[in-house]
C-alpha cells in the first residue's frame, strides 16, 4: 500500500497536479462533450466544471452574498450557480480551472485534503460518466479514501453500507465488513460518495 502522503505542501501539490491532469483530459473533449451527463445528480459535464470553479473563482463576499440568495441553504445555492455559470462556453469554463490550478481553496471545515477530494470526486463524475479510461494515482486515493471515510462524511453522504465490504480490485484498500463489493479503488470513491456507476463496473452488484 502506497504511504499516504499528509503534510500540506505534497497535498497541494497533488491539487495542482490533479486540477492540471483534469484540465488536459477536458481540453481533448469534443464540443458536445460538455453536454453529456454527468454522475452529480442533475448536472451536466459543463455544470460539473462550473461547480469546481465557483470556489475558486468567487471572492468571499460573492460567496456570501449569494448564500444570503439561497437563504443559508448550501446546496440550492451551489445548483443554482452551477447551472447559471455553466452557460459559458467550454473555452471560458475549462479556462477558468487552467487559470486557478494553483488556489489555495479548501473547504469551509475542511483542509487541504478536502481541496482535493472535491476535485477528484468531481473529476471522476466527468470521467466515469464519459467513459474515459484514466486512473488517478494511488496516492491521492488514499488521501480521498481517507477523507469520505470519516463518520462526518459517512454521515453527509448518508450511503448504506451496513453488511457491505468494498474491496479494491487495484490498490490494498478496503472498508467495511460483510458482503464484497469489488471494483477499482475511485469507482468504490465513487460509491462512498453516493454515485450510481454505469452497470459493470463493480463486481458483486445485486442483480
């Protein structure tokens, strides 16, 4: 099993690495790409970007200003962003990621390695969906998996995992005791975060 690397420089530097690696794979898409669906419940691949990029590039006054929009509600705030920012054109939203690969952002609670799981989370909605086979290097895996494992995100993502193992068929990674549920290490990423995978991807799925 791959060290799991902890001190913030590395970890930001696997951001950078990650918002990079993300930004060239989007930059080989065709046009109508950006309109297909992604794996976040209700968004495109182009409100996906857009969502990546709003903390990135929204000052903290903006930020609150369209809290107060949403009545303190994040999640109506974050859907009614996305989905009006990701109008622009694929030039100007995958600009927008090029031009803050570097931000230092990390969630509201959270630190660096919530920066990351974020992107790769949602990198992986894009990718999984589109059906592009590229895999993100263990090492930021296992500062993913070490993230949505918490009970604080068990809890957030409200996944019932109760007599289900998942089990990673690629990196010496498992969680939970029961039933196994085999796959690739951020196709189970995936799961903890409530996605629902094309059918095929994980081995030991109910029929």
């Amino acid at each position: 099993m791959t060290r799991t690397v902890t001190d913030d420089a590395s970890i930001m530097e696997a951001v950078v690495a990650q918002r990079h690696e993300l930004a060239e794979l989007l930059g080989d898409l065709p046009v109508e790409a950006w309109d297909q669906i992604s794996l976040c419940a209700g968004w495109r691949v182009r409100h996906v970007v857009a969502h990546m990029t709003m903390p990135l590039r929204y000052s903290t006054r903006r930020f609150i200003a369209e809290m107060i929009k949403a009545r303190g509600n994040f999640d109506k705030m974050a859907d009614r962003c996305a989905r009006r920012d990701g109008a622009a054109s694929p030039g100007e939203l995958l600009s927008a990621l090029r031009e803050n690969e570097g931000s230092p952002w990390t969630p509201p609670g959270g630190g660096l390695s919530a920066a990351l799981t974020h992107d790769v989370i949602h990198g992986l909605d894009i990718i999984v969906s589109l059906g592009i086979n590229h895999l993100i290097p263990e090492e930021r895996l296992q500062i993913v998996l070490e993230t949505i494992t918490t009970p604080k995100s068990i809890k957030h993502f409200g996944v019932d995992l109760d007599g289900i193992e998942l089990r990673a068929s690629d990196i010496d990674w498992s969680y939970g005791s029961g039933r196994s549920l085999s796959g690739l290490a951020q196709d189970l990423a995936l799961v903890l975060c409530g996605r629902k995978l094309p059918a095929g991807r994980l081995r030991g799925e109910s029929a």
